[in-house]
C-alpha cells in the first residue's frame, strides 16, 4: 500500500505540490516547502509529468506486479510476500545490486531521468517514516481525490494548488511587510 500511495505523488506532481503546501501551513519554520511547490509549479510538472490512477476501493492504485516483474525477472529486484494464513498480507520489493548498478548507469546515460530520483527523494521525505495507511488517510483529506468515483480516473488540481501558492506568497509577503514596519 505505501508504494502505491508514493507511486502516487510521483505521477501527480500538483497533488504532491499541494502536499508540500499543507506541511507548510502546518510548520511554516519547514525550510523550502514552498519553494519547491513553486518550482514543480512553474516546470510544468503537473501538466508534463502526471501519469493518471484510477481510483479504486481504497484510493489510487495500479497493478505493480507486471511493471515489477520485469525487474526481478531480470535479477534487477526481488519480490517477497508476507504471508498470514490462507493469503498475501503485504508484498515487499528489493532492489538488488545489480539494480542499483543500472538504475546509476541509466541515470548517467539519460540524464533526464534524474527527475525521477529527484521527484521520487521528494516524496520519500514527505512521509519519511510514515505507512501506507496513514499516507492513505493523508490523500484522502485532498477533496478531489476523495470524491473521485471508484473506477475513474484521479482528477487534476492544479488550478486549485497555484491559487494556493499565490495566496501563501501574498500572505507571506503582507506578513514580512508588517514585520518592518513594526520595526
């Protein structure tokens, strides 16, 4: 569940941008929340990177295995499954060695895709630490992702996060403004 959920913000960049702003609003002393929301924003991440989820029972998700299979059927990764009586309770990837190697080789070769290590270091830090129920709960608190009917697609936010960002700025901009004339 917890990859399906960081999956996620990775293919939603505007979900994640608003993501950022809410950390902020809950500690505006968090160094450069805003500003990287500002610069996913202003790259065009949300209209040039998003890759739509389906909404499903129990939030976004996509079938990982046929993506994943290529990967330990290469020797890339491995697959273990936790299990608990008569079923699967969590499956757990690894990255192998070798994949590490190729992920870095790839990185080198095509350098477009440090996006990726980027975006993805992004979201992993967002949620350090966190499980996937309690990132679950968290996207469930956006509106639009909550009231996205079953089987449809997570729609887009951006509209809804630059109007976000633009009113923190002016807030914060107001706010500093006060601060020097009190001064």
């Amino acid at each position: 569940m917890r990859l399906q959920k960081l999956d996620f913000w990775v293919r939603n960049p505007d979900y994640l941008a608003n993501e950022l702003l809410n950390d902020y609003e809950a500690d505006p002393e968090s160094p450069g929340l805003v500003d990287e929301a500002e610069r996913i924003l202003a790259l065009q991440e949300p209209d040039l990177r998003r890759f739509p989820m389906l909404r499903h029972r129990f939030g976004a998700f996509e079938q990982l295995d046929n993506a994943m299979s290529v990967l330990v059927e290469k020797g890339l990764a491995r697959k273990r499954h936790r299990i608990g009586g008569a079923r699967i309770l969590q499956h757990d990837y690894y990255l192998q060695d070798q994949g590490r190697v190729t992920a870095a080789s790839l990185v080198t070769e095509a350098p477009a895709l440090v996006w990726y290590v980027e975006r993805t270091r992004t979201v992993v830090n967002l949620v350090n630490g966190v499980g996937g129920t309690r990132i679950k709960e968290r996207q469930y608190l956006q509106r639009d992702y909550a009231d996205t009917p079953i089987g449809s697609y997570i729609p887009a936010i951006t509209e809804h996060v630059r109007a976000r960002l633009i009113a923190l700025r002016q807030a914060s901009a107001t706010e500093a403004g006060l601060t020097e004339v009190a001064r």
